[in-house]
C-alpha cells in the first residue's frame, strides 16, 4: 500500500497492474520502469544507481565494449549518452546510423556487458558538440525559431524524437520490452532559456513534457535543470555539486544528471583537472541528502572527431579528465577511487532506500546522517566541512576521525568503510612514448592564392554572413576583393604601406594582400568578435585583397544562438591614403566556399592522387601558410592507443595561453581501427607554416617501456577501512576489523625492483615527489625492506 501511495500517478495503476500479473504469472510479464520519492523503482524495487556518461560518437566501434566493461568494473549500473541529432539527419529525411552513429550497435553493447542505459534524447544536447547538436539545414526551415513555442521547430524536433523512440523500439530496448533503456531525456538544461522567454518559454516545456510521454516508452522521462518540469517528468540537476537541489514535488526522486569530473578544453585555456577527492565528496554529500542516481559527466569524454567540437575554440579533446582517459585507459587514482566509493554506497543501498536521514551535528563543521529503517538496516555517513582542519568526532559512543572536506561512510553504523579524502588506490603515470612506425617522404601542395576567384559561384555588394553560404560544409570562406590605388599616392613614394582594418563577427581571420600573407587576428570562446589591424603592401593599379575567414566550431549554448553571426560583416577600411580612410564594406565582393584542396578531396586516397605533390626537402624548404602536405606510415606493433604529435605546427600554438610554451592541444587521437597494417595515407593542412617533419606518432600507456624506469605510487592511511576488509558484524569496533594496505602493481612482464618508502607519519607531496612530512616513524622504512623486491605485486601492511 505505501509503495503503491508513492509512486507517481499516472504510472500507479500500470505499476500495481503489472506487479499483479508478476507474482501470479511471473513467466508472462516483466514490470516496467518507475520511481516514487525515493528511487528509481525497477522490478519493483528502489535502486541506488550510479551512472557515467559515454558518447558513442565521440570513439569508436571497436572501442565500446572495452570501455563500458570498465565502467562497469568500476561499480556503474547505468551508461549515460546523448543522441546526435545533426550526425545522424545531416540533411532533412536523410539518416545515417552507421560507424560512429550505430546508436542501437552502441545500446546493445551496453545491455551484451549487461548494465542500463539513459538515454538523453534531447534533442538540443549542448555537449560542447557543433551547434548544440542541431543540424544546421535546420536554422535555414522557414519561420523557425530554436527553443521555443515556434511551430516549425515544434514539428522538426517531435520528427526527430519520434524517430529515435521508434528505433528503440523496434529494437526491443526499452526496459519495458526488456531492454536496458531506464530513463530518457526530453530537451536539456533549459531552465535560463525558459525564464528568459516567459509564456513562450513556459508554453514550449509543458508540449516537450507532454509529447514525450506520449511517445509511450514505458520508462520515466527526465528534464535536467528545469526547476518547472510538468508531471510526470522528473526534474534533475547538472552541477560540480548538487546535495542543495531538491525536486520540484515531494513524489519525485532526487536525480544528478551531470556530476561534472573535471571541464571541457578551449584553446587559449588552460587544462581543467578535478581532484577525485572533492568529486567523491560532492557525490557523498548527495547521496547523504538523499539522492539516490548520479551520473558522471564524463566517465570517459573521448574524442571530438571531424567538425565536431561546438563553441567556439573547442578542442578536439573531450578527456574532462574523466576515470577513463581520452584514449580509453584507467586514469587513476580517479578510476579505484571512485570504485571504491560505489561499493560503499551499494553497501548502504538498503538503508538508504528504506529511510530519510536522520541529521546530526557532532561539532561546527560536521554533522552525522544516519539511515535508519525497521529492518535493522542502518548506515551513516559523517561529514566533516571544514577545508583546512581535520576533526575527531563522538558518533554512537565511538570517536572517528575526519579527514578536511570529507565524508566517512558506515554502512552499518559503526565502521567506516571508506573515506573521500583517503585515497588509497595507486597512481598511474599516463605517458606519450614514442612508437615504431615512421612519417617519412613528406611532400606539399600550395593552396595556390593566385587562383583564388575561379571557383567564386556569389559576388555582391556588401559583406556577408559566413554560415549563410557555407551552411557548414566548410570551416573557410574566402571574401574577395579588388582595391586600385592611383600612382600619385604618397604612401608609394615614402615606401609606407596602408593599414587595413577587419572588424569579424569571428572566428578567426588570415590577411592576403596580392597574394602574399599579411597577417592573422582570432576571438576567443568567450568573446568570438574580434579586429585585424595590419599594415598591407600595396601597388598602383589592381590591388586584390583575400580574407580567410575561418570558423572554429558553431556555438552549441545560448539563447536563441541560431541567430548569431559568423564571418566578415565589417566594417572593412583601408586607411593611410591621401584621401583618408576608405570604406571597403559596401564595394563588391566575391566568395569563395572552402578550400582548393577540399573542392579536390585531397583528403582521400582517391583525391590525393588528383594533383602533383612537391617532395622537396623539408628542412630546406621555407614554412608557407595554407600548405597541405601527406605522407604515408605503417601501423605501429602492440595495441596501445595512438596519436600524432602536432606540437611543431602553427595554429594549436597561436591559440596558446600568453606566457605559455606549449600548444593547449599537443596530442591528438588517432583510433587503431581506422589504420591498415601498411600504407596508411595521412594527409594535413596547415594554415599558417608549422613544421611538419617533427610530426610523429605516439603511443599512449599507463607505463613507461621495460627498458626505462618506471614509478607507481599509493598511499595507506592508519585509519583507512576498505570495503573488502568490511566486516559487517556487531563486532563494536570503530575503526577497522582488518590493517589498512596498499596495494603496488606493475604491468605484464614487469617486476617491481626498487621500493622508495617516503614516511610512516604524515608525509608531504605527491607521486614521484614524496617527503618526509613533520611527524615521521624512523623503524618504518626497516619493515619495508623486509619485502621481497623481485615480485610482481607488492602490498605493505604496516600494524600500528
């Protein structure tokens, strides 16, 4: 009866119906999917779930399986993932679901390792993903307007959601037909539009609401920040923390859609990195207020193939310093640490979904929630807030230390299974190493500038809107025009030049004047509008004057961001005349879409063969901008992941930080599956002059080859439980039923040669940079040397 009271009422009769029919005819029937105030319900039971986002489209086929046997390995229930609206309808009607986009391959690869899935369909997904995910031929749909109570858009998004949802269910893949799919999404993170748009905004969230529910999918719908989302879907919360957020009604659950593992990467910023310590502590803390589904943004970010990164300035790498790195290997301590969280909360899983916490203040900065139910189970989780200062705390007549900024875990009230801050799992050294295979024969083709206006298809008077004409086939378009500059200009008798001033909605911009390269300006994400300001050498008579203009992913956020500009809209002006400054603007103008070596296909190995390649020496050869230049590698030896180094070539390093030596982007992915044993064509265009015989390919590893040293590093604390070593009993000890360990592994083939012990005490630094700390127990080091040093693996267990 209290069951059937909680749960949400549009779905009660189905879910007592079916409940029903499961115990007097369980072989017939499999109960759905819905939730009450405190969990998602599955089979009729509340579950804690933990979830990691994992986009199919951002690694590769043969990279799926690996990496959700590893999420799931790491304690997740449930693989979170957007759906990639502009990847799969690239032009109206016309679908692709193939490679990459085997949305439904990627589903059933997540229910063949056997864990859930949540599918956020959106479709608007922001995701740092051109344009939001939107098709661009979408901005072009007369009378649309993105977002909003706006019929055409209305239309193409239900088209759209409808498409997927009957894929899905063609397919069987909704847990209500026995598939993995728990939970989808209808539009996301709305909230910001919807209050700035009022009425309209209002009026388009509850028709999202109500034509998914209609779809009938047989499992909940979820909005993530949407404080107003309608019955029956759930509203959630995206966030570096979520323990503030509470539902909008008491019958929901309280649901983390994005806990955030770290930041995207734009270039000319810096490399965003979470401490795992704080993240196990966000996600603590919201489990304790009641929580009871996170998902983590991302377990493994992968990689931004193609044109794919939004913005703009979006990096090609989507790492998000998540648990498992960019290139699908265990980032830890990330990784174990987070593992180790997850056993502990699974271990309270029945308190917590029995009971609401009981809170406790045992000091300033900390505080007791206890779960508590009638069936004996009882879990506590101790929080201590204070940044700076550890605490020891009386709970239930025993006393517990407390790490700063941390949450102890007692699934059974009395021993602590696991700490935020206690990091005890073992540090990997992600490395870049060089690999056998060699880019050798480097050969060039010029853009050839002096050709430009043969393939012009528009000239106009006035300046026009980038994405108008390109519509996205190409990040280039070039604006042409001619300047004549009389003989009796002064300017040509002082041997002066003009100045030519650029004013660009952005992204970036390259300056030729006659053919010969005048300089380059850029936005930033933040501010894309951006001015070029440069002397220009010019001539009497027929002066041509090419702009590049360069887009660097669409935006993917912001209101109605469908309406904002890209390219050249001026003003254009060359100053420095006799007559003053002149107004370029409103004179005619030609465009160009792309490039020369796009229009041939240069990058194919059918294309590459359409023009005569240049095999000079490179070290002899002057750095040109807008060069194209191939060569052929065989596939390294081994299975490690791949990436070219592209730290030798020109636009990563402009884009870089000021003061900072390095490109914000140095390494980029390379997949295995896409290589041939031999001959493989690799084929880039430069836009400014980088040196391309410094380019290589690397391998990506945990650890350095047999030949070179290599360093693995853990901690043990003396007062560290594990959840292995839990001994659920009423044994009526605090602190540990067994001795804190650490645990040191090397990697196949490898043997551990040499251990170095910083301290029994409280030593300082971190991996390869350990000290002595102030406090130091000097017989400590005696008993590791007791170890024998030639194993494989290596644990120390050190009794206090």
């Amino acid at each position: 009866r209290e069951r059937v009271m909680e749960t949400i009422s549009v779905s009660k009769l189905f879910f007592f119906s079916c409940c029903m029919l499961l115990v007097l005819f369980p072989h017939l029937i499999q109960c759905g999917v819905t939730y009450d105030r405190k969990a998602i319900v599955i089979d009729g039971q509340r579950r804690i779930l933990i979830s990691g986002s994992i986009h199919y489209s951002r690694s590769t086929p043969d990279m799926w399986e690996d990496l959700i046997q590893k999420a799931k390995d790491g304690g997740l229930d449930v693989i979170d993932t957007y759906v990639f609206w502009n990847g799969h309808e690239p032009s109206p009607g016309n679908y692709y679901f193939e490679e990459r986009y085997d949305l439904v391959r990627f589903i059933k690869t997540v229910q063949k390792v056997g864990l859930f899935v949540h599918l956020r369909i959106g479709p608007y997904i922001c995701a740092e993903w051109n344009f939001g995910g939107f098709p661009v031929w979408l901005k072009y749909v007369p009378g649309i307007s993105f977002r909003t109570d706006n019929g055409p858009f209305k239309m193409a998004m239900q088209g759209f959601t409808q498409k997927i949802v009957q894929m899905m269910k063609q397919e069987n893949l909704f847990a209500s037909q026995g598939g993995p799919i728990i939970m989808s999404q209808i539009e996301n993170e709305y909230g910001a539009e919807s209050k700035a748009l009022g009425a309209a905004g209002q009026a388009y969230v509850n028709w999202a609401a109500k034509m998914a529910v209609g779809l009938d999918t047989g499992v909940p719908w979820v909005m993530c920040k949407e404080d107003d989302a309608p019955d029956p879907v759930i509203n959630t919360c995206n966030g570096f923390y979520c323990d503030f957020f509470t539902p909008n009604k008491p019958y929901k659950p309280m649901l983390w859609t994005e806990a955030w593992s770290g930041w995207f990467s734009e270039f000319g910023g810096p490399i965003y990195q979470r401490p795992v310590q704080d993240l196990a502590f966000a996600v603590a803390r919201f489990v304790q207020k009641g929580g009871s589904f996170f998902n983590y943004y991302m377990y493994h970010g992968g990689t931004n193939f193609g044109r794919t990164s939004g913005g703009p300035f979006i990096t090609t790498s989507y790492d998000y310093d998540a648990p498992i790195d960019e290139y699908g290997l265990i980032r830890e301590p990330k990784y174990s640490h987070l593992k180790e969280l997850h056993k502990a909360i699974k271990q309270c899983q029945p308190a917590l979904v029995s009971a609401d916490p009981t809170v406790t203040s045992l000091g300033s900065y900390q505080q007791a929630y206890v779960f508590s139910s009638g069936k004996g189970n009882c879990a506590a989780f101790l929080s201590n807030y204070n940044s700076r200062s550890a605490a020891r705390v009386m709970f239930n007549n025993m006393h517990y230390n407390l790490p700063p900024w941390s949450i102890s875990i007692l699934p059974d009230c009395k021993q602590v299974v696991y700490n935020t801050a206690s990091v005890g799992a073992q540090t990997s050294q992600l490395q870049m190493l060089p690999s056998s295979s060699q880019l050798s024969s480097w050969e060039t083709y010029d853009e050839d500038i002096s050709s430009l206006g043969d393939r012009s298809a528009i000239t106009v008077v006035g300046l026009l809107e980038q994405i108008n004409i390109t519509r996205d086939t190409s990040d280039y378009l070039w604006y042409l025009t001619t300047v004549d500059i009389s003989s009796s200009e002064s300017f040509l008798s002082r041997g002066q030049s003009p100045t030519l001033t650029v004013q660009s909605t952005g992204h970036a911009l390259h300056v030729f004047t006659n053919g010969q390269f005048s300089g380059s300006a850029y936005g930033t994400r933040e501010n894309r509008r951006f001015t070029f300001t440069g002397p220009v050498k010019m001539h009497a008579g027929a002066n041509k004057i090419a702009l590049l203009s360069i887009a660097v992913g669409l935006p993917n956020v912001g209101l109605h961001f469908e309406t904002w500009n890209t390219g050249i809209l001026g003003p254009v002006t060359l100053d420095g005349l006799d007559r003053g400054k002149r107004d370029l603007s409103w004179q005619k103008w030609s465009y160009q879409v792309g490039l020369k070596g796009e229009a041939l296909d240069l990058v194919s190995p059918t294309g590459v063969l359409s023009v005569d390649w240049v095999g000079t020496s490179l070290a002899s050869q002057s750095q040109q901008p807008l060069t194209w230049y191939k060569a052929y590698f065989n596939a390294p030896d081994g299975d490690e992941p791949l990436a070219l180094d592209l730290r030798s070539m020109g636009k990563g390093q402009v884009w870089c930080q000021l003061g900072c030596s390095e490109p914000t982007q140095r390494w980029y992915h390379v997949p295995r599956s896409w290589l041939k044993p031999t001959q493989n064509l690799l084929v880039i265009f430069e836009e400014l002059g980088g040196d391309v015989s410094k380019i290589s390919l690397l391998k990506r590893s945990v650890t350095l080859p047999t030949r070179l040293v290599t360093t693995v590093c853990a901690d043990v604390f003396e007062y560290r439980q594990t959840t292995e070593n839990h001994n659920a009993g009423d044994s009526g000890e605090s602190e540990a039923s067994a001795p804190p360990k650490a645990h040191l592994e090397c990697a196949p083939g490898q043997s551990i040669s040499r251990i170095k012990f910083a301290s029994f005490g409280t030593p300082r630094g971190t991996c390869q940079n350990f000290q002595k700390g102030t406090c130091h127990a000097p017989d400590s080091r005696a008993i590791l040397e007791k170890a024998n040093s030639s194993a494989s693996t290596f644990s120390f267990t050190h009794y206090c």
